[in-house]
C-alpha cells in the first residue's frame, strides 16, 4: 500500500534537494569541501556522513539528515531502480514520520488503491475457483546481505533458513481487472493439486504482481523455473490461461528471522540501520516499517552530534532503544508467518512436513542417492501432498475434506491467521531505556513477549512511548486558527525540544526553567501550552507575559471530538499540573505527573543531561 507514491515522492523531494548526492559504489570521495558542482571536485570536503545502500531507510535518513543540516552522501551499487517489487505495506507510524518529508505523507496518499482494494486476504483453490475463506483486514539501508556489517564483523542472530522461495514478478491486466471486480484483496493463497502459492496484488488497476512459491534446493534450483514453466505455474493458479501475461522477473529468496548482535561499532562510527540491522519474514509488514522507524530515530542523534549538542555516546542509545523493538518484531513476524501456516496445515498440506522431507533428503539417507532421484522423489512426495486438495476429497460431503474446512473456518473466526494491522505494536511501540528519563531512575521495564494477535492500542505518556494524538487548533503568531495533530507541533528541521504545558503559573515557571537549560546545553527548546477545549480569549497575550522573555512558544487549544470527551490530559493519565518533554522523533523523553517538586532549573539540567549524555 502506497510504496509506488513513497518513490515519486522521494523524487520530488531530491529534485528540490541537490546537496544529496548519490554514488554508485566503487566512486571514490575525496576529502574536500562540497562544491556546487554535479560531481565532486578539488573543492569538496570529507561528509561527516556516508550511507551505504539508497533504499527506503537509506533515503529517509538522507532526508531527515539534509533537513537537520547534516551533509551526506549515499552510495549505492545499483544504478537503476529494482524492477521487482518487495514492501508494499506501509503502516501508521511509518506514515506519521513521512508527514515530516515535506509532503511525502500526501503523495503516498494520493498514489495508494482505495481501502477496499487492499483489505483482504483471500485463501482459495485457484484465483477464478472456489474460495475458502477470507479475512478482513479493517476492524471497529544496503539491505539484509550487508557487506559492511559483515566487514566490522557483526554477527546476526536468530532463526536462518525459515523457507526458500522463487519470487515470480509479472503483469497481466486482465488478472487485475477480474480480480478487481469479482474478488479485491491484497494476498491471495491459492492451494490445489497441481500448485500451491501466494500471490500479492501490488496494483490491481495496472495488473502487478508477484508471486511467491516454495523452492527446495538443490533438487530444485532456478532453471527449473524458466519463463515457460512459470508461465504454465501462474496459469495453474489462476485456474485458466491468461493471454496477456508478461513476467518481468524471476528470482529466488531465503526468508531469515535474525537481528544483529549490535548496531554500532568501531567507536560509534559504524551504525546498522534496516535490513542490515535486522531482517524478518515479511509477515506483518516490518521489515521496511522498522527500518524507517530506525533512521528516524537515528537522524536527530547523528545531528546532535555533528552540531555538538550531545557526545558521540548518544549514538550508542540508538541501539539501547531500536534493538529490543527489532527483536521484538522479528518475534511478532515469526509468528505470524506461523500463522499463516495455520491454513495449509488444516487443509493437509503442512508446510512443516514438506521442509521436514526435504531435510531428509538432504541430510538424512537421501543424501546417498543420485541428485535425479533426489529430485524424483521429492516431487512425487509434493504430489501425493497436493493431492489432499481434490475436490473429491475437500468438499463438505466427504468426512475428512467436511472437518478440515470446518478446522479451516474456526482459524479465520478465531482470527488465528496471518494478521496486517498489529496497532499496539504499531503506535504502542515504548523505548525503555536509552535517551529518555525513566518516571523512577532504579526501575526499567521489560518489553512484554508478542501474543501474535491484534492489540488494540492505547495511547501512554510513558517516558520512552510515541507522543499521543490529538487534534488541536493553533493559535499563536497565526492570523488564522490551523488544526493539527500534537505530533506535527515537533519540528522536523532541526534538533529541537518541545515541552507540553497547561497555562497554569508552576508550569510556566517549569517552561522558563526550560528554556534557559536548553541555552546552556546550547539546544533548541519550544514550549506548547495546550490549553482546554472551553478556555476563554487572550491566550497568546497571557503566555507571552507569563514565558518573557523568552518568546519561542506556541498556544494550542484542544479540539475536543464527542466520541472522545475526555482530555488529552486525563486521555495520559495525567493531571494538567503534568509537563511532557519530547523529542524531534516524537518519543517522550520525560514527563512529570503532578508538577515538580524541586527546582525546576535544577530539574530540567538533571533532564536534559540525561537525555543529551552530557557530563
């Protein structure tokens, strides 16, 4: 959803951006100053910054750093865009930091299908035969081979070799015009006698698409999917032929469940991000959403560093925080590429029992025999396996086919297949330590083990958690009264605190507080008094006086909606004697519930030295 929009608009954004520049790998940079020029010359000067690999993460990172005032350059080894398709998920909070991308957020909206293209998962015998069930998903950077973390000799750990697969790339606008109309979804698992795969619709209208089966080498290796068997394959699951098929791109993949052992290395120097850093089934969609959500939260560090607001140490609270979730998700994704397992396997075919023969065959008293039997009898066991897919036998007048359709629909209602949305896992996600300031220093949390389900989310004021949305209405330096949501008040275009207060005289006292330790600590601080939904006039007049000398604050008023009445004080569990510290990426750096007791300048150097890892 939406990938297609993310390239056109980082396109946009490069075009109006030229002090990035792109390499391919292999170009050698000099240590010079940065010229005006297309290419590097005498005058350049060493980037404080290189990138390895111009993929979704590595591209974000280049962005937020561009805009954070950090020179850098990425290399790439590829001089073209992949043909093949691979994310095409993006979910809530990935959407929530391209909002910072100048106009990213509106682009990919713009370019996605309509919800209703994309919400299904399909399970059925063929494309244009019986359905088995569906499910409804709307409810009430140099990539996972990295030779660079490979050279500072970071091992992945965790599960290698989950399943093989040959991923199938191809056009056919008649299929996406069919399925438009008859049968919309987003993935379609397509199990019969003759093929067995999972088909995703990357664009229904355009007919793109890719399909993924299983491989088991070295009895099967890639010629054996040439583009007339793929052809015939395709047609086997479609359950007809088609007469406009175009595969563009045939090419295996191994599916890992794996996370680096560390994220930075070599003094800080080196720094793991995306699929060098971590690499899941794609079950769930985070393997990119993760890495975006990495280089958000590495960009505003890198630039602390670089404009000297913080040592080189804050870097190593990058991984303090991004590992544990990495690992976190790579649980949730094995999970729930388990899940999806669930379906075949009440049908007859385990995918567990074909990965267990064919370890046999390899490493067992198969091994012993010929590579032609090998391979004859691997097929002949996949055959008589897809053979409990016959109709004859998978109909609800046979005993057996009868109990396992009834074991099939019991997974969907019992919502035991493979999910899409996981919303507390996607906005709920909570660093626990790291450059954040826990309510009680001597005690930190531990991330619960993921259940695999849907979990609603609910919004926390945590320390360490993403800040919580509401709408408000912007009134300060504005001749008109803008709406927007509490996380577009963090500036993106600089290292920069924003600090929450209600209009009350202890909190004002904590913003001046604030804002003369951030001079100190030579940062950039904003105050936002979030007054209530039925306040009266004069707002800006009374904070000016309140907050003077200092002038660099905003006036926000809650707009309150009547499914939600309750403020956004009491939606945090807070009183409005509470203050909200937080950081450019959005996350909760401290909080205090009630008003501070102590000092209040004594308190906020206490704060941000620990946030900024200052002495």
């Amino acid at each position: 959803m939406g990938v297609s929009g993310f390239i056109k608009g980082l396109n946009g954004f490069y075009g109006n951006k030229p002090r990035i520049k792109l390499y391919p790998f292999g170009f050698h940079i000099q240590s010079r100053e940065l010229s005006h020029s297309q290419d590097l010359n005498a005058d350049d000067s060493i980037l404080p910054v290189l990138i390895i690999g111009a993929g979704p993460v590595g591209l974000v990172l280049s962005i937020f750093l561009t805009k954070l005032g950090v020179k850098c350059a990425i290399l790439e080894k590829s001089k073209t865009f992949s043909n093949h398709p691979q994310a095409h998920f993006i979910n809530n909070r990935s959407m929530e930091v391209f909002r910072k991308l100048d106009g990213l957020a509106e682009e990919i909206q713009i370019s996605q299908p309509p919800v209703e293209l994309w919400r299904k998962f399909i399970y059925c015998t063929s494309l244009t035969g019986p359905i088995l069930g569906s499910v409804d998903h709307m409810q009430p950077q140099d990539g996972a081979g990295s030779t660079i973390r490979k050279l500072a000799g970071i091992e992945l750990r965790g599960e290698k070799d989950l399943q093989k697969l040959v991923s199938i790339h191809f056009f056919s606008r008649g299929l996406g015009q069919y399925l438009l109309n008859k049968r919309p979804g987003m993935l379609f698992f397509v199990f019969n006698t003759e093929a067995i795969g999972v088909l995703v619709a990357h664009d229904l209208e355009q007919g793109e698409f890719v399909l993924q089966v299983p491989f088991y080498p070295p009895q099967q290796n890639v010629d054996d999917f040439s583009l007339e068997i793929c052809e015939k394959l395709i047609f086997k699951l479609v359950g007809q032929e088609l007469s406009d098929i175009d595969v563009i791109e045939i090419k295996p993949w191994v599916m890992h469940a794996e996370v680096a052992e560390k994220f930075v290395s070599c003094d800080n120097r080196i720094i793991l991000a995306g699929d060098a850093a971590h690499r899941f089934p794609p079950a769930g969609g985070f393997g990119m959403n993760t890495g975006i959500q990495d280089a958000h939260n590495l960009a505003w560090k890198i630039a602390s560093v670089m404009k000297g607001i913080a040592p080189s140490s804050i870097i190593r609270t990058y991984e303090m925080e991004r590992r544990p979730i990495a690992i976190f998700n790579t649980a949730l994704s094995v999970q729930n590429f388990r899940a999806a397992m669930a379906v075949p396997a009440a049908l007859g075919i385990d995918p567990s029992f074909a990965n267990s023969v064919h370890q046999v065959i390899n490493d067992g008293v198969g091994s012993i025999l010929p590579s032609s039997i090998q391979k004859t009898i691997l097929e002949g066991i996949f055959t008589i396996g897809r053979a409990q897919l016959a109709e004859s036998l998978l109909n609800e007048k046979n005993p057996l086919g009868s109990s396992r359709l009834a074991k099939v629909r019991r997974i969907f209602e019992e919502g035991k297949s493979l999910q899409l949305q996981f919303p507390a896992e996607d906005l709920g996600f909570r660093y626990l330590e790291g450059a954040v300031v826990p309510d009680n220093d001597s005690l930190v949390g531990v991330l619960e083990p993921p259940t695999g389900r849907r979990r609603d989310y609910i919004p926390s004021a945590n320390p360490g958690s993403r800040l919580p949305h509401i709408d408000v209405r912007v009134l300060s330096n504005s001749s008109s009264e803008v709406t927007v949501s509490t996380l577009d008040l963090v500036c993106g275009d600089k290292v920069e605190f924003l600090l929450i207060v209600a209009p009350l005289k202890e909190s004002y006292k904590l913003a001046r507080a604030a804002f003369k330790v951030a001079e100190e600590f030579k940062v950039s601080a904003k105050v936002c008094v979030l007054w209530p939904a039925d306040s009266l006039d004069e707002f800006e007049v009374r904070s000016k006086k309140a907050l003077a000398p200092w002038e660099k604050f905003i006036d926000v008023v809650e707009v309150r909606k009547s499914s939600n009445p309750s403020s956004w004080w009491s939606m945090c569990q807070m009183t409005e004697k509470a203050a909200i510290l937080v950081r450019p990426d959005e996350h909760i750096a401290w909080r205090v519930k009630s008003g501070v007791d102590k000092d209040p300048v004594s308190e906020m150097r206490r704060v941000f030295s620990a946030i900024l890892g200052a002495k």
